[in-house]
C-alpha cells in the first residue's frame, strides 16, 4: 500500500510539473506574438513617418484630404508578421486571409500578390532561399571548388540573426503541427536540395538524378538543418556562423581533426558575441 502512494504522489506530482510546463509554453508563445504585433505596429509606424514626410516635402499635407482605403505602403512584411501572429493565437485552421486581410486594413486582392496561399506565408523565406542559392550558384567560377561554392551560396542567402530566432521557432512550430503544413514540407525541401544536387550534377558531369549529385544535395540539406536545429536552440550567434560551420565540416568528410578546430573557432566566436536574453 505503501508503495503504491508512492506511485500516486509521484503520478499526481508529474501532472503538475507537466501543467506548469503548458504554462509556461503558453506564456512563451503568448509572448512571441506579442512581440509580432510590436514589430507590424513598429512597421505602421514607419510608413505613417513616410507619408507625413512626403506629405510636408510636397507642400500640401496640410490641405491634403485624409486617405482612405489601404494603408500607405502596406508591405509583405507586416502582412507576414500579422498571419503569423494571428497564426499563433487562434490556430492556422481557424484563421483566414479575411481575418488576415482585415487586420492589416487590405482586401484579399492585397495579400493575394504577395502570397499564393496561408501555407504561403510560412514558406515564403525558405522559397526565396531557394531560388537565391540557384542564382549565386549559377555565378560561381568554374575554378571555385564545387563544396566552396556550396558553402558561399549558402551561407550568403540566409540573413537570420539571433534576434530572429523567436520568430523562426514559430514557424517551424506550426509547420511541425499543422498536418496540411507537414505533408508540404517535403516539397519545399526538396526543391531545396535539389538547387544543390543541380548545381552539383553540372560540376561532376553527371545526370541531377545519379546517385552523386542527390547525395551532395541531401548531405548539404541536413547539414544545414543541423545547423539550423542548433542555432535555434541557442540563439547565441547569427545563423550563418553555424551554417558556415557545418558545411565547412560536410566539406573535410567530418575529419575529426578538422572537426576540433572548426568547434574551436565556433565556440571562439561565440563567447565574442554581445550577451541576448534567450528566446
């Protein structure tokens, strides 16, 4: 009987250290989307600035009649900030782009030229990605090392910082647990990996689809995903230090001197950067 109460104290304390975790999940994201609304509302800001100053260098702002309609220089910018708030707060399911639309103060046809879809604005970033490291692959001179072309483009198409983090955890969030989101997520990473196996077929002479130009691609992609995993764990540096790093060591064939010094040289720059309350 004892033990058994043991078991029970225990069971009863597990559930109130997993409520407290909920909470504090809750309180997390509560407090990203908050942070969202301050950057959209940052974002209003600055084009209301804009306007009154081409307003005043006109002339006429005084006697300018007040504007209707969409708000001046709604960008894709705010609108992706808002879907992902809203995103976050009632579900991907339950928000729609009228929702999405009404709060930016634009009309469907608005977020339609910026966006395919809700699925879209989620994929937006890593889509461009993809067509940037085509375009910087397609520029590289043939005397550059096919890894050290790789490593270059990649690293030159992603622009996160550490202050990005919170928002990047978001979306891999929802993607992560939306299934609509989930079964896509394999597309856009394909096409991923496949600007790097194309790139790769033309250096090797082979076709895209043989097994060398694929597995240059696939190790490329989950090196980076590695990269990605721990920089979004530690938020203690910018992304590309960690994708600069993880390609590096695809590069050596994971030699483990190599490996040593790269992780030295990491941790190096690491300890220089400005100390970030974590996400």
């Amino acid at each position: 009987m004892k033990t058994t109460g043991v078991f029970s104290e225990r069971a009863d304390a597990g559930r109130c250290g997993e409520a407290a975790a909920l909470r504090g999940e809750d309180a997390v994201r509560s407090s990203e989307a908050v942070a969202l609304r301050g950057e959209a509302v940052a974002l209003r800001g600055e084009d209301a600035v804009r306007s009154s100053e081409a307003a005043a260098l006109s002339g006429d702002g005084a006697a300018a009649a007040p504007r209707r309609g969409r708000p001046p220089g709604t960008s894709r910018r705010e609108l992706e900030l808002i879907a992902l708030r809203l995103f976050t707060e009632q579900g991907f399911d339950n928000t729609t782009i009228d929702q999405i639309s009404t709060e930016a103060g634009v009309n469907k046809r608005t977020f339609f030229r910026y966006f395919g879809s809700k699925a879209s604005v989620l994929w937006s970033e890593f889509d461009t990605e993809v067509g940037t490291i085509r375009e910087a692959l397609a520029d590289v001179p043939a005397e550059v090392p096919m890894m050290e072309a790789i490593r270059r483009a990649v690293v030159a198409a992603n622009h996160y910082q550490a202050q990005d983090v919170a928002e990047l955890r978001m979306r891999m969030n929802l993607i992560g647990s939306v299934p609509a989101l989930q079964s896509s997520a394999a597309i856009h990473y394909d096409a991923w990996e496949r600007a790097i196996s194309d790139f790769a077929a033309v250096r090797i002479g082979q076709p895209a689809d043989s097994l060398y130009p694929l597995a240059v691609g696939r190790a490329t992609l989950a090196a980076c995903r590695a990269a990605y995993d721990r920089w979004s764990t530690r938020a203690d540096a910018d992304l590309t230090f960690y994708l600069d790093a993880a390609i590096a060591a695809l590069t050596a064939g994971f030699e483990p001197a190599r490996l040593s010094a790269g992780a030295k040289i990491l941790n190096e720059h690491v300890a220089r950067q400005p100390r970030r309350p974590r996400s």
